[in-house]
C-alpha cells in the first residue's frame, strides 16, 4: 500500500495543467467522493493497526498536497484567462459601426450637371489650370484692354510671358476646338479663379461646367431648348427659362439665363427676392472671331456655348445660403448630403 501512495504522490506533483477543465478532472479523479484517495481511505480500515500510523501519515501528506497543489493550479489558470479576457476585450460585445464618408456637395452637382449633358451626347473635357493668355482670353476674342486681364481680376503667376490661373474653363473649349474638327460637343467641368474678396456670395476659388457645340447649321433655337432641358433635368419638369440680353467677348448674341424659381414657383419669395427668377448661367452663339481662332471656318460652321458656376446650382437646388460652406469642410454641413445620389 505504500507504494501506492507513493506513486500517486509522485503523479500528483507530477502534474502540470493551465486549464481549468483539465484540473477540475484531475480533482475529481484524486480527491473526488470515488477517488484514488477514498480508495486508499476504504483499503486504510483492513490495515494492521501498527502499521497505520505510517500509512495514516502518508495518506494525510498525500492529501494536503493533493488538495493546495489543485487550488494553486486552478488560481493561476483563473488569473491567465482574466489577462486574456483584458486584451481580447469582450468577444461577444457588438462592434462599433464605421462611419461612413458621403461626397461633397460640389462633386455631387457636378456629377448631376455632367450626366445630363452626356444624356444628350456631350462628352467630358479636361484642361490645364495653369493656363496662358491665349487661352484664356485672347482666342475668345478679349479685347487687349479688357479689364477681366487686369490684375484685380485675374491671378497672376508670371507676365510677360503670361502665366496665369484660368478665370473660367473656356479655355477648354479653345483646346478642344484646337484639336478637334467639328461636330463638337463638349461639357468642361473644372476649378476656376477670380481675385475677389471672400464673402457669403464671392469666392476666389469656385466651379465651372461649361459647354459646347459646334456643327453645320447649329441656331440659337438649339441653344435654348438645350438649356430648357437641362433647366427640367436639374430643377423639375415644372421649370421655365427666361433669358435676357447680355454681353461676352466670346459670343455674339450673348444672353443671362435665369430659371423660375423652384422655392416659391415663380410667384416671388426672398431667394428669388420677389422676381420669380434666379440667374443660373450665361451663353450665346459663338462669335466667328473665336472660330476662327481655333482654325474653324465660321462660314461653315457655328455653334453655341453655355456656362454655369456650380456652387451657384447647388445654392439654388439646396437653399445653400453661404458659399463659404463649401470651402469650410465642416462635417455637420457636409452630411446634410449623405442621402443625395
Ligand atoms: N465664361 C463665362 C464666365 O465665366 C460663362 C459663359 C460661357 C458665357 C459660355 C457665355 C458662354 O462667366
């Protein structure tokens, strides 16, 4: 019988375990109510009565160790799947939603412009930001002493020769006009720059789509049904366009399109500040001069063109009041569009 004490003494310091399932089982398989060491106790009442005292001793060392040996066992097991738990974090806790980006309302209405105009067969035309005089102004028939050339009103980067920022993306048109033949139909988005002083209603810095097309027997008839579409596409079947005489260098007639006011429909309230309309672009035909500049014979051919601001659209279809916002970044603006496609 002493060896067998002694066997499971051994086997007891033997063990070595860091899962609490693992120990538990081991407990029960030594100090369990049908356990090694019941067994040992059972057999321990047959023994001779000298020989007990010896034995009674190793049972008793045999189960002192037995029982601190599980509980420190199990104490460490415990105190490794806490630190765990700590690093892993709660696995069974719902994630954090990630928040979504939406695009910025400018993008958003430019995308809208353009995809109007491919609908009726424009395509999208791209150009340089830093641009020369040539494109700029003089091939659009700018007159040399034309104050738009002055300073004040355009950024400079060099003069002589002329380096500057474009002041609108018709110089697009002159590119694309340089380097392809007629029919042209073309929409040019892009950023422009003006010297002006920042308010809620001017900025240095804004968007242009500009348009157009050139053909055989292209007429004013065209420009405005064009428009008139656009004007539906954009702000709703209900819409109607006015268009008053004005003035460019680059087209000759030149008009101001205004579209009825989509807030009031037209009766007059304080964003169309009571006249029922609302300036969204200019246009006209474009002047033989230009034509010909680009080396396209104004016999043949004529065309018109269009252009609009598009942080000027997007005040008008989303009551922006402050053209600021667009510039700021302030996300509590820029959600407001999270749900526009
Ligand atoms: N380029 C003009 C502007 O920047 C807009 C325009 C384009 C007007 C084409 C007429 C025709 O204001």
């Amino acid at each position: 019988m002493i060896d067998k004490i002694n066997d499971l003494i051994q086997k007891v310091e033997a063990f070595k375990s860091q899962a609490v399932p693992e120990i538990e089982e081991f407990r029960i398989r030594i100090l369990g109510k049908k356990g090694e060491l019941n067994a040992l106790l059972e057999e321990f009442k047959t023994v001779a009565p000298e020989a007990k005292r010896e034995l009674g001793q190793k049972i008793n060392q045999l189960k002192t160790l037995a029982t601190e040996k599980i509980a420190t066992l199990k104490k460490m097991a415990e105190e490794q799947s806490e630190t765990a738990a700590q690093t892993i974090g709660d696995m069974t806790r719902p994630g954090s939603a990630e928040t979504a980006g939406s695009r910025h309302p400018i993008s958003l209405v430019r995308k809208q412009i353009l995809s109007i105009f491919e609908r009726m067969g424009y395509t999208v035309a791209d150009g340089p930001e830093v641009e020369d005089d040539w494109h700029v102004f003089s091939a659009l028939n700018f007159p040399p002493e034309h104050p738009a050339r002055d300073m004040q009103d355009t950024f400079f980067i060099e003069k002589n020769p002329d380096v500057l920022l474009r002041t609108h993306t018709s110089s697009i048109q002159i590119r694309t006009m340089e380097r392809q033949k007629p029919p042209i139909r073309v929409v040019c988005p892009g950023r422009v720059f003006r010297n002006e002083a920042i308010s809620y209603r001017a900025h240095c810095i804004f968007h242009q789509v500009e348009g157009l097309y050139v053909d055989e027997n292209v007429s004013f008839a065209d420009l405005k049904q064009s428009i008139l579409y656009f004007a539906k596409e954009m702000f709703g079947e209900q819409s109607k366009i006015r268009l008053r005489p004005s003035y460019f260098p680059f087209t000759e007639p030149s008009g101001e399109v205004d579209v009825s006011c989509n807030l009031c429909g037209g009766k007059g309230c304080n964003v169309c500040k009571g006249t029922g309309w609302l300036e969204i672009m200019g246009c006209g035909m474009v002047d033989p001069n230009v034509l010909e500049a680009c080396g396209i014979d104004s016999k043949k051919y004529s065309g018109f063109a269009f252009g609009m601001g598009i942080e000027r659209v997007a005040m008008l279809k989303y009551g922006v009041k402050d053209l600021r916002l667009y510039f700021e970044n302030d996300v509590r603006f820029l959600h407001q569009f999270d749900a526009v496609l």
